[in-house]
C-alpha cells in the first residue's frame, strides 16, 4: 500500500486506538504487550486470509506484508495459539436463556409477559428453561451467574423473576471484558468489510444518528429515550431471528450467525477527562 493511502487507514487508527489505549492502561496492559499481540494478530490475519487461491500465505508474503522479517514471523508462529471461544458460548447460552423465557409460549402468562417461576416443577419452572435452552452449560453456575448480574433474581417463596431479556455481566469481571472485546470486534468487522467489499456485494448496514449542538443538560433525557427505543429494536430483532432459526430436522440448513447492534455516542466537552 502506497504512504497516500496509508495516511487515511493510519489517521483512522489513530481515532479508534485513542479509547482502547485509555482502557487497556487502565487494565494494567503495557505498549510492550500489546505490541507482541498486534504483531501475532498481523501474522495471523496474513497468514490466514492474504493467501493466493485460498491456501495459507507462505513466509515470505507474510513478511513483505507485515514488514516483519521472515524469522520473526517463523516465530510468531509458533508462538501463537487460537484464542477459547467458551467465554463467547457462555455469554452466548446466558442470553438465549433469557431470550427463550421472554418469548416461549410455555413460560409467558396469559400478557405475554414472562412468568414468575418455580425452580422446579411438572409445569413451567426455572428448571425447564434451562433444559430447553442452556444446552450442556453447568445450570447452577449459570443460575448464580444470572442472579448475581441482575437478570433474574430469586424471590422470597423460591421462585424466580426474569429482570432483564439480555445478559449484561458486571463491568469488572472477565465475561464482561470477554463481551466487549466481541462488540468491538462485531462492529471493527462491518466497518472493514463495507470498505473493502467489491462494488457488486451488498454493504452491511452501519449508520450513526448525531448533533453537535445538544444542550448538555438534555443527557438524562436522551439516554432515557435511548434505552427505551434501542432496546425495543433489539428486542424486534430477536424476535424476527427466534423465528428464523435452523429447524434441527433441516439437513439442508446451514446455520448463520447474523444480528444487529446498537450503542450510544457521547463525547465528552474539551479539557474534561472521561
């Protein structure tokens, strides 16, 4: 890539690089670190997807495309190992959890609204939930795990109430730093894929809604107006996706992962630190 258009990919990374830079200081991640990462998660992507008729890259076209030399990247091959995708299943099981009990028949009353259930039961129970849509998850770590972040919680009789229809851990803990790392991830891979499609492909869609002059003052209401409204399209969306799922008896279905996410903008005014 010739330095002209480097300067728009690098001026970009340089925009984007700003918060995670803020967070991973604040998570005690060093420059030295987060250099020997980037420098693996380079190798692996060339090595994986710049390959010619769809094999791996050899070294040599790894190292003229990093500008790594073709040692390092022998090394930074061997070093490297693929990350667990468990976090992202338990993340994953947690929600459909609280998704189903939101929207299966059996567990809504005559509202449709998510029932109040027992932990177990002949009929509708906490228990059955779990059966239907946790899959092979441990269910008593996963019921602490629920009540713990606030999705459901245990009432005074023993039974359960559903909070939340999604999982949110807390901000501290490593499900919640596992989730973020695969929002940014959702989205980082739109954005590139939008840039770098062929003119004839369909784009994906990624937009923003904002204004520079909004009255400061006006914060709570907006974030109000937020949390009501983007949280009844995300809810629209998992509706039309629970409806559209693989039939297990299909042997022709191929199983897609699709979805839409949603967040807000918020800069902060000048001199004011986040």
């Amino acid at each position: 890539m010739d330095s002209k258009a480097q300067r728009p990919a690098l001026r970009a990374c340089r925009q984007w690089l700003v918060p995670i830079a803020r967070w991973l200081l604040r998570s005690g991640v060093t420059w030295k670190e987060f250099s020997e990462l980037a420098r693996a998660i380079f190798v692996r992507v060339a090595t994986d997807e710049f390959g010619v008729r769809g094999r791996p890259t050899n070294v040599s076209r790894v190292a003229l495309l990093t500008g790594l030399s073709r040692r390092d990247v022998r090394r930074v091959r061997d070093a490297d190992a693929p990350g667990s995708a468990g976090a992202e299943q338990s993340l994953n099981t947690a929600s459909r959890v609280l998704s189903g009990w939101h929207l299966d028949v059996e567990f809504l009353d005559e509202r449709g609204q998510p029932q109040v259930l027992p932990e177990k039961g002949p009929g509708p129970s906490l228990g059955a939930v779990l059966r239907r849509y946790a899959g092979d998850i441990p269910t008593t770590a996963l019921v602490k795990e629920l009540v713990r972040a606030g999705s459901i919680e245990r009432l005074a009789d023993g039974r359960y109430r559903v909070l939340r229809r999604y999982y949110m851990p807390r901000a501290a803990d490593a499900e919640s730093i596992e989730r973020a790392g695969h929002v940014l991830s959702d989205l980082a891979t739109t954005v590139e894929y939008n840039l770098s499609r062929r003119t004839a492909d369909p784009s994906r869609f990624e937009g923003r809604a904002q204004s520079l002059r909004v009255d400061a003052r006006q914060l709570p209401a907006f974030r109000a107006f937020l949390e009501r409204e983007a949280q009844g399209f995300l809810e629209r969306v998992d509706d039309w996706l629970s409806t559209h799922e693989v039939d297990p008896a299909d042997r022709d279905a191929v199983p897609l992962r699709i979805g839409a996410g949603a967040y807000a903008i918020h800069s902060l005014p000048p001199g004011e630190s986040p």
